[in-house]
C-alpha cells in the first residue's frame, strides 16, 4: 500500500549498510530533521532507548536516544572525552535475541547537531553513556557482537548465523565470513 510515506524497516545483523561507515552530513537538509523524527517514533513503537540511521538502512551520521529521561536526535555526533569504565548487558534491534556485555567509558562528551542543527555538547553517564556510544558504534560500522568474549562467541555463533539468514543472504558460508572477521 503507498500512502506517499515510507515506512521505516529494521536492519539486522547481515545486512551490508550495517557495516558501512555512515557518511557526515555535510549540509542539513529538512530530509534529515524527518528521518530524525520518523527513527524517534520507530524507537519508541520497538521499545528500544537507541537507533542509529544505519539500523534503518540510512548510511548518514544520525542518531536518535531515550532512555527514558528525554529524547536526543542528533547529527554527526562525536566523542570527544572519556572517562572511567562499565560494563553493561546490551542488546541491540538490529541483533534480536542477542545480548553482549560491552565495556565502555563510564562518563562521555560529545559534540554534534541537534534536529534544529545547532551544536550542541552533551555530556552522559551511565546507562545514557553506554547507549550515545552503542549508537556512534553503528555508524562506524561497529555492532555488540564485536566485543563478544570467547564464551560469547560460541554462545552466539548459531543464532548469528540465523540472523544472517534472515538479513536474506542467500549465501550462508558468507556468514562464515563475517564471523571470522569477528574471529568467531
Ligand atoms: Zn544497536
């Protein structure tokens, strides 16, 4: 059915745009501050606390977080201080049912646009830190399964395969591949 509205859709762990670095906006456009909303409400109707464009087949620098403290959509977002260290089970819309505990800074800066293009400094702690460089992962190309333990991989290695399936690759030895380059 066309309504002259493109739904957004979730890309899983396969899919090729995931591993693509995301481009910088380089002039912000209306487009963006629309996909920016349309990510936000895609969040929110999969119960998710982070999205990054790439997840929505999007290869530009955009990001959308809420974890339930209130929503940040931003632009080219960059980090530029890290402190401390964590560790937290995370999951991820593009990986389901998979879950990986990260390590990551504990407190960050970073610089971007907001969805008005503004530059704005944000600085997280905490659960908010660990989702601003969960997404900022993604748009470098970089998912959870990356960090993986050595348990984690042989844990994972069936259900990433499945996954990789279901992105619609035809091609299951490539997935092979792809968990080798995560020396799975
Ligand atoms: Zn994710």
């Amino acid at each position: 059915m066309s309504m002259g509205k493109t739904e957004l859709e979730i890309k899983i762990y396969g899919s090729a745009v995931l591993r693509r670095k995301a481009a910088a906006v380089k002039t912000p456009e209306a487009r963006h501050r629309e996909l920016l909303s349309e990510m936000a409400r895609f969040m929110y109707e999969h119960s998710g606390i982070g999205l990054a464009a790439p997840q929505v087949g999007c290869g530009e620098s955009l990001i959308v977080v809420d974890i339930g403290t209130g929503l940040y959509k931003l632009i080219n977002p960059r980090i530029i201080r890290r402190e401390g260290s964590q560790a937290i089970e995370e999951g991820c819309l593009s990986l389901p049912g998979v879950s990986v505990k990260v390590k990551r800074a504990k407190k960050i800066t970073l610089k971007a646009l907001d969805h008005e293009f503004n530059p704005v400094t944000v600085t997280a702690e905490g659960l908010l830190a660990c989702v601003f460089q969960h997404e900022i992962d993604h748009l470098k190309g970089r998912m959870i399964v990356d960090y993986a333990s050595l348990l984690d991989k042989v844990r994972l290695k069936k259900k990433l395969a499945e996954l990789y399936r279901r992105a619609g690759n035809e091609d299951v030895r490539e997935s092979g591949a792809e968990q080798r380059k995560l020396r799975l």
